[in-house]
C-alpha cells in the first residue's frame, strides 16, 4: 500500500520541486520510502508502505526490464504469483514484489499488441496505477473493479495532475474552486459522488476504468462491467450455491493473507467481520490480532446502542484470536475533529469515520494490514431498507395505507426519523425513492439550507435502465455502484492510511461480486437478511452472531449534539470563523434545527453532523488555496 501522484505537462518542463512536495504531503501512506521519476512530460511521485518484499527491490517508480515501462502503483494485487507462472516464467525477476510483476507484465501485453483492458482484466485486487510508455509518450491510469483504492484526477488546460488524495494538489498551490454543485450533493449525501469531487476541476477517475492519454488523444474505458454479472443466469440449486459462496470466500480470505509484515483484522461483533476473522484464524493457524472499538456513552460500553464489544469478545474467544478493544471518548473525538476533516480532504459525513480513524490508529500499533468486512452488506442484502423496499413492492397497497396514516399522525410524533423516512420514500417512485433512503433532509428542509430543489445524483436513473428497470437487481446495486465506493471504501481507505495502515477487503474479490450478482434476490433476502451468507458460515460462527440483527457503526450523534458537543457546534457552526453567505447555505434554517434537535422537538441529527463536518473542513482550508 502507498501512495501515487504525478503531473503530465506536454507544454512545459516538469516542475521537481512540484513531485517533491508530493511526497512531503503523502509521506503517511507510505513512511518506508519514496522515489520520483521524471521523462520528458510526465513526473511521477511515490511513497511506499511495505508489505510484499520489503527489500529495496519493490522501489517506485519502477521501471520494466527492457526500460520502456515505468510504474507507479498502489494496492495490491492478489494473484500476482499466479500471473508469473502463467505469463512470465522464463523471466528472471529481481524481487518478489507485485510490482515487479505488474510491470513486466504490462510490457508483455504491450509489447505483443494486447489492449490494455485485456491486461487489467487479468488482475485480481485492490488497486489505483500509473504506467508511462517512454517509446510512445503515452500515460494510462486505471483503478480497480470497485473502487477499493482512491485515484484522484486534477485538470487545467494543457496540464493533468494524478494522486491518491487530493491534498496533494493542494500542497502544490494548485487553485482548487468549491463546486456549487458539489455543495448541493454533500447536503444530499453527506459525501461528493463519482466522478465529481467538491471540486470543481478535480475528478474521481471510475471503479473498472483506464484513462490513456498520449501527446494527441485521450480515451477512457471499461475493462470490466459489473452488470454482466447481474444478467446471468444462475443454474445452481441453494446448497450447491451455499458451498460455492464458502469455497470462495475462503480462497478471498487466503489471497488476502499474502504479507510479509504482520496482519490482523477489525471485528464489529456482526456477520461479516466475524466471518473474516473465522476464516482468517482457521486458515492461519496461528492468533490472529482483532481489534474493536466502542465509545463510552452512559453506562452500556459494552453492550447496546453504540457497541457490540460482547458480541466481538465471544467470536474472538471462540477462534481463539488475541483481541483488543478501545474506547474513544466525546474529548478524543473533538480533539482529532480537524485531522479527519484533513485526513479526507473533502466535506465527508459518515460519523463512523471517526470510530474507523481510531481504531485504524490503535491497530497500527500491532500490525500493519488489516481485513475489513466491507462489502456484504450491498452484495447480500444486508440493510434494512432492502427488505422495505421488496415489502412495499409486494404490499402496494399497504403501504399506501402507511403513507396515508402517518401523514395524519406525524404532528404527534415529531422525532420519529425512521418512519418520517419510511413514509416519504413509500410515496414516491424508483429510482428516486431509492435515493430518499439515503437522504438526511426531506425536499422542504433542503430548499430552505440551500434554496434550490434537491440536486439528487442522477446515476440511480442509469443504473435503474440499465438493469432493465428490474427492482430486485437495482436495490443493491444502486449501492455497489454509489455509496460504497463514495462512502465506506473512501471512508476506510482514509482512515486506515492516515496511520499507514493497509486495509484489506476480501469481500469485493470480483469472483465473490459476480458470484452474488448472480444470485436471486430470494437466496439473499428470504427469511432473514444475508440468508445465503449466515447458512454458509453456520458451524463456523456462533448462532448468536449469526442470527442477531443487524446493528451497524453506530456513533452517539444525537446525544452528544444535546449534549457534549452543544457548545462545540455553535463555536463551529455559528461562531465568527464560518461564513454560510460564502457558500450559499441558510443561516436560519440551521439555528431552527439545531434549537428543534436540541429541545428534542426534531431529530436533526444526522443533517447537523452534516453540517459540523462542513464548517469544520471549510475553516481547515476547504477552499484548496
């Protein structure tokens, strides 16, 4: 794991002093070494964290044996090994890195007239690269199938910068406008959404996309659809499926174990973490570290609404890993406020990533990868607006009737959050519906903050014909397609490496994504959520944690928004150092919710950590300049 960055300039001599600054700002993702390589147009800046061969033979930017093809990668590539036997057996490599074998890889394949995407298609992991093509002056970034591993594309004309954060743009003085209709998408989403970013000439470059870009054209492709999976047709009974979802989730996890540094694994106490780990300890052998985290709300540290520490403690007992468990306090959270909001360079919301940014810290401590159970959730069916929304496909009419009762009785239940959203979502139709799942304020809220109509991404429509308008496959790919990797993947990827921490997501192997696309919805969501995923782990897991519902990241908004962080917010939020006319917010919504969250008239919960986040990134140089 490391990070990339570089410039391609076919107008003007590549500036050093721009790469170094580069490598001063991403040293985080990788402290064990750094390289810069500059030909001609382009310059290419890596730090590296070492994982596989950690001898100076993984050294970055690497250039391929017959010296045509430089590299410049971050990631991993799981089935690099493979790719030597396969292709390159008779050559004679210096290191055992993926990197060495990416590269001579690439030049095969180049070199034999193979297209690019026939390349990268071979590849299985995480990943975000850079190859330069010094014979034809040609640059190609390419990212992988889901988007685990961040790559970040600055534009003006004539110039292209590349990065795995786009911090360092902004180190380099780069001039970096606030979109309007980024604004207007982080209210909506509480993070910006693929290919925009917050900024207005800075883009995401695309899950299963290569960029190639020579002195006269430019091309982007796919090198692999996730929708061919969706249309196939699966012929295999249950248990047959049920087998072939372990065999593959096993030999993920193996993959996933290659390192030559220690690793160890999160552990929520839920399914899918818990799942990881048992496969983890039983193909290891040896104790693995797991690690957990919960904050002190009240007297349940270690059991209810914010914790499943109970529930981690008895799978790390049973499969006999050595865990450890920390507890972030009110005081830690705002004491570190400002490194997240630089640590994700953009607005982002997720409270979870605090708990995610600690316990990344504390593991970091013991090992240097660890395994995360991302992913499940959107392939298996795991939330619960899932089994809403084929419930309301099946009982139109009930919900209706839904609709229709709880707008009578709304006015006596003002807190009520979850059936407001129920009920707003029931009443209107795909794909928008799906995105009011996601959404923290209703339309009249939003054009209130912001004086427009709610901007809402326009990808849920794609998605929607593009799987033919079918409802079953749409639910969970909208969210494969949008807030996992917009969200829980930038969320971890950032988290994680702010502390030089690689974090692993066996769950999003492309053979497992495939497999679950394929699947009927029923084998998913049937008489429980994740119904395929908890059979296949019977026998291996406690019941316990098999069976018990589905709890999530959940972090203590509400109470301390009341509470702790009452004072806090207003300082943030209202105090001299935020301008809401600079970005076009309203001042006097937000002091009406903010006195309805308080006086428990309104949960505004989830819009006012929204609206912290923002004025905390805005004062921490959200401006880019």
């Amino acid at each position: 794991m490391c990070s990339i960055s570089g410039i391609l300039d076919f107008k003007n001599k590549i500036d050093g002093n721009i790469l170094k600054q580069f490598l001063h700002t991403l040293r985080h993702r990788g402290p064990d070494d750094c390289g810069t390589f500059i030909d001609g147009p382009v310059g290419f800046a890596h730090t590296r964290l070492s994982i596989l061969d950690l001898s100076s033979a993984g050294h970055q930017p690497m250039a391929s044996e017959s010296g045509r093809f430089i590299i410049c990668f971050n990631g991993e590539i799981y089935n690099h090994l493979e790719l030597r036997k396969r292709y390159l057996s008779n050559h004679l490599f210096k290191g055992t890195s993926d990197t060495e074998t990416l590269v001579e890889l690439f030049s095969l394949f180049m070199t034999l007239n193979k297209a690019p995407a026939s390349f990268f298609s071979e590849l299985n992991g995480m990943f975000a690269i850079a190859f330069w093509d010094k014979q034809e002056k040609k640059l190609f970034l390419a990212r992988d199938r889901m988007g685990i591993k961040p790559l970040y594309i600055y534009r003006k004309p004539g110039f292209l910068a590349f990065s795995s954060e786009i911090k360092a743009f902004k180190s380099a003085g780069f001039d970096l406008p606030v979109s309007t209709d980024g604004i207007r998408n982080y209210f909506v989403y509480g993070h910006s959404s693929m290919p925009s970013t917050i900024y207005s000439n800075v883009e995401k470059l695309e899950p299963a996309m290569f960029l190639s870009i020579g002195p006269h054209e430019e091309k982007k492709e796919n090198y692999w659809s996730i929708y061919d999976s969706v249309f196939q047709k699966h012929a295999e009974s249950y248990e047959s499926a049920k087998t072939h979802l372990f065999n593959l989730l096993n030999d993920a996890v193996r993959s996933h174990l290659i390192s030559d540094v220690p690793f160890g694994a999160f552990l929520s106490g839920g399914l899918d973490s818990s799942a990881i780990v048992a496969l983890m300890q039983k193909l290891h052998g040896a104790s693995i570290n797991t690690f957990s985290v919960a904050f002190n709300v009240g007297r349940k540290t270690r059991q209810g609404k914010y914790s499943e520490l109970n529930e981690a403690a008895l799978v790390a007992k049973q499969i006999g890993s050595t865990h450890h468990e920390v507890f972030p306090t009110v005081v830690d959270l705002k004491n570190c406020i400002e490194k997240v909001a630089y640590t994700y360079d953009e607005p982002f919301a997720d409270p979870a990533a605090f708990p995610t940014y600690f316990v990344s810290e504390f593991a970091r401590k013991y090992v240097t990868v660890c395994l995360t159970g991302e992913g499940a959730d959107e392939l298996f069916g795991g939330y619960r607006r899932y089994s809403a929304e084929l419930w309301r496909e099946k009982h139109r009419f009930l919900s209706k009737l839904f609709v229709a009762g709880f707008s009578f009785l709304s006015p006596c239940i003002p807190r009520a959050r979850r059936l407001r959203k129920i009920a707003s979502v029931f009443g209107d139709t795909l794909p928008s519906r799906y995105s009011k799942w996601l959404e923290t304020l209703d339309e009249s809220d939003y054009a209130s903050l912001i004086g427009t109509a709610i901007a809402r991404n326009k990808d849920f429509g794609r998605i929607y014909e593009h799987v033919g308008r079918d409802h079953s496959k749409f639910i969970l790919l909208a969210d494969q397609l949008t807030l996992l990797v917009d969200g829980y993947l930038e969320k971890v990827d950032k988290a994680s490496m702010a502390h030089s921490l690689e974090a692993r997501v066996p769950y999003l192997d492309h053979r497992i994504v495939e497999f679950a696309n394929s699947l009927p919805i029923e084998w998913k969501i049937g008489r429980t959520t994740k119904q395929i995923l908890k059979d296949c782990m019977r026998g291996l897991l406690p019941d316990a944690i098999i069976d018990k519902p589905k709890h999530g990241f959940a972090v203590p908004t509400d109470e301390w928004l009341r509470g702790e962080l009452k004072g806090y917010f207003k300082e943030r939020v209202f105090g001299s150092g935020f301008s809401f006319d600079t970005y076009g917010l309203n001042r006097k919504f937000v002091e009406r919710a903010f006195q309805d969250h308080c006086a428990m008239r309104r949960d505004y919960s989830f819009f006012l950590w929204k609206m912290l986040m923002f004025a905390v990134w805005a004062q921490s140089g959200g401006k880019g300049t």
